[in-house]
C-alpha cells in the first residue's frame, strides 16, 4: 500500500486568537510529541509548525492519525478537553492537497500578510527540529529542498516578496533605512498594544539596534519585552528617555497629542530623531516637523507604502501559484519514480542472484578468459531483460499505474518469495 502524506492545520482561517494561543507549541513541546510520534507510529516524516497564526502537524502514514496527533497535542498542554477543538483543524487526507498546502503556506500565499517573509524561516527551523531527531526521511528531505528551491524562485522571478506590506513591518522596515548610518540606533517604543507588540516583535529584526520599552502597564511591557531583550522602563520616566532616543515610536490611545512640538524643542538634538506615530487619533502633534532635526511619519504614511507592496503582492500571486504547480510536478514525478525503485532493485537482486548461481554451477571447470566473456555476456543478457519490466514501471508511474504494475511484476518474478527466502 501506497504511504500517503497528510496535514492537519489550526490556522488564523479556522480558528481565532484565543483558541490559537491555547494550542500554540513551544520548541520543547514539539520535540517532545515529535518523539512520541516516533515511538507511538513509528512514523519517519513528520513536520511540525507552530507560530503565532498556526499550529500544523505534516506526516507521513498509510492511515489517519489526525484524531491520535491532535489527542498528543491535547497531552502535552494539558487539554483533556482537546477534542472540543477538533472542530478548528482542517485535515487534508489527500496526498497532493497536503503537499499543495505546505508549498502554500511555506511560501506565504496563506499568512495574514500575504507573502510574508517570516514563515520561510519558520518552516526550515522545523524541518530542522525533525531532521536534528531523524524524523526526516528521503521524502521529507525531498520535499523539503523542494520547497526551498521554490521559494528562491519565487524571490527571484516574481515581485510576490517586494516591499513590506504589513504595517508593523513596514515600520521597521522605514527605521532601519533611516538609522543605516547610525551605530546602534536608541530606539523608544511608547505603547504595546495590538500594533505596538507586533512592532516590538518585528524589531528583532534589528539586531543592532538598543530597544527600550515602555507603557502604562508595566507588567504588558515586561511581558512583551523580556522574550526579546528589549529594556523595559516605568511609564513616568517616559520623556527622559525620549531625551536619550534616536528614534521614538508612539502606539497609544490619546484624545490629545502625547507628545507636542512644545515638548520636543526643549530636546537637545545633534544629529535627527525619528518621530513614527502608530497612534488612531493621532498622539504626536504634526507641528513637531517645524523643529531642526524632527522626521515624523504617520500610520497613512506608512500604509500607503504597505498597499503599494500589497498590491504588488497579490498581482504576483499567478505567477506564484504557477512556479508552486511546476515545483509540485516535479516533486512527484521524483515521488513515482521513488515508489518503483525497491521493485526495480529486487528484480534486479533476483536475476543477479539467478545469473551467480548459473555462472557457478556451469562454469566451475573455465578458465579466467573463458569466465571473463561469459560473465560479460551473461550480464548483458541480464540488462536486455530488465530493460522492458524496467520501462513499463516507469512508464506506469506516468499513469498512476504504479501499484498495478508493482503487484503484477512482483508475482511475476515471484520476488515477494524471493524476500522470505532471505
């Protein structure tokens, strides 16, 4: 029988937040139920991938496993209740549909952020955390540089991944160009709400930049904070630390502007500072601009470079969903070819076998050269018979044969008894 791959997937399409946040798997999490895979199925190629927006599990196996792996999930967070979450999983019994929705997902055609860059990352560290305990196979190992391959095409031949095109990104992608020239840009983050945290967790992405932030509730801040590095200091010393900051990124709610040109012009302010205002209404004053020095930008200023990218992004997508189609082609020609291969050495095992045992039994009394000319004879013979076996394997893999043909070479050679002899 035919080994099928299978997803099953919890995603910001079928679930939302607050369910999302209570099946989440940390990296321990998942090494632990990638081993009880292993010793409870047996299973070689299995994928995990967890992140903010989806929980997947990928894997390899004649039946449906979905209800055991998500039982497994339920284990390790402490959810006796986890079948009450069988309804936000989609499960993909299809072969092709679960290698489809990897490629798709891997490539960002399925995140929030159409064609986010952050999930490719994602996707090889939990290859990664397979391979590191033999849990990648020669399919899965194919599959994988498969998909890699895929998505440096697709950075190369389409635009799919120009631009940043979401608002948090977009904001981090704006200070890193502006504080290039800057040894170790002293960055401010006021506030961590919803756009606040996302920003926060995009600065990882600024490595050498000094984060420090702040907001009203400090326990938020820390909480936030603390996974990344960042500084975190109380509210109230706030403006000191604007005093001391190269860039300053205001997320708050505010009727009134927070921060004021009043405000500003008692800074000292030798070179620039960036002033990026994430706040609806508005919390810093536009009139900041008129101080030597001041940069502002605003949500509309940055939003509408993100839907130049968006646009970009989704004209893109054909194009993308075309070079994914190819890649998966290709994917399973290799896929066929690999299902015939150990009919195709045990046949050749068996005639081999047949040919030693001929050449032994009639040429006990030849001399060398005599040998010589019959072993390469024979060996020729052995080649011309495998040819056609040989051809028509590959050519029903073309058909989707495959299994038909297996069983009836197989009983033709009688190579299932040649494997009990054994």
């Amino acid at each position: 029988m035919q080994i099928k791959f299978r997803a099953l997937s919890l995603s910001h399409k079928t679930a939302p937040v607050q369910i999302r946040e209570i099946i989440a798997l940390g990296d321990q999490e998942i090494q632990r139920i990638l081993l009880k895979l292993k010793d409870f199925f047996s299973l070689n190629d299995v994928l995990i991938l967890s992140t903010c927006n989806r929980t997947e599990v990928y894997y390899s196996h004649d039946l449906d496993l979905s209800t055991e792996i998500i039982k497994l999930v339920g284990l390790e967070k402490g959810l006796p209740d986890i079948v009450n979450y069988l309804e936000y999983f989609q499960i993909y019994q299809n072969d092709r549909d679960a290698i489809s929705h990897l490629f798709r997902v891997s490539m960002g055609l399925e995140a929030q952020v159409v064609g986010d860059i952050q999930i490719s990352n994602q996707v090889k560290r939990a290859y990664q955390a397979s391979a590191d305990l033999e849990m990648a196979g020669p399919f899965l190992h194919r599959l994988m540089h498969t998909v890699f391959f895929t998505n440096k095409r697709i950075v190369q031949e389409t635009s799919f991944r120009e631009g940043a095109a979401s608002l948090s990104y977009a904001t981090v992608e704006l200070i890193e160009s502006l504080t290039a020239n800057t040894y170790q840009p002293r960055i401010l983050l006021i506030g961590v709400g919803e756009i606040g945290e996302d920003v926060a967790k995009n600065m990882v992405y600024l490595p050498n930049a000094k984060v420090t932030v702040t907001n009203r509730t400090l326990s938020k801040a820390e909480e936030i904070a603390a996974p990344l590095g960042f500084e975190v200091i109380p509210f109230e010393n706030c403006i000191e630390a604007m005093k001391e900051s190269d860039v300053i990124v205001c997320s708050i709610m505010k009727n009134e502007p927070f921060i004021t040109k009043n405000l500003i012009q008692k800074f000292e302010i030798p070179s620039y500072k960036l002033l990026i205002d994430l706040s609806v209404p508005r919390s810093i004053e536009t009139s900041v601009e008129d101080v030597p020095g001041v940069i502002l930008y605003n949500v509309d200023n940055i939003r509408s470079k993100t839907s130049e990218a968006l646009e970009k992004r989704l004209a893109a997508v054909p194009q993308v969903e075309a070079i994914i189609n190819e890649s998966i082609d290709e994917f399973y020609s290799w896929k066929k070819e690999m299902m015939v291969s150990p009919t195709i050495n045990k046949l050749k095992q068996t005639l081999e076998q047949i040919r030693l045992e001929e050449l032994s039994r009639y040429l006990k009394n030849a001399d060398e050269k005599e040998f010589a000319v019959i072993d390469k004879i024979t060996k020729s013979m052995m080649q011309k018979i495998l040819k056609v076996p040989v051809v028509q394997l590959r050519a029903a893999c073309q058909r989707d044969q495959a299994e038909e043909m297996i069983e009836f070479i197989s009983d033709l050679f009688d190579l299932d008894k040649e494997d009990v002899k054994k």
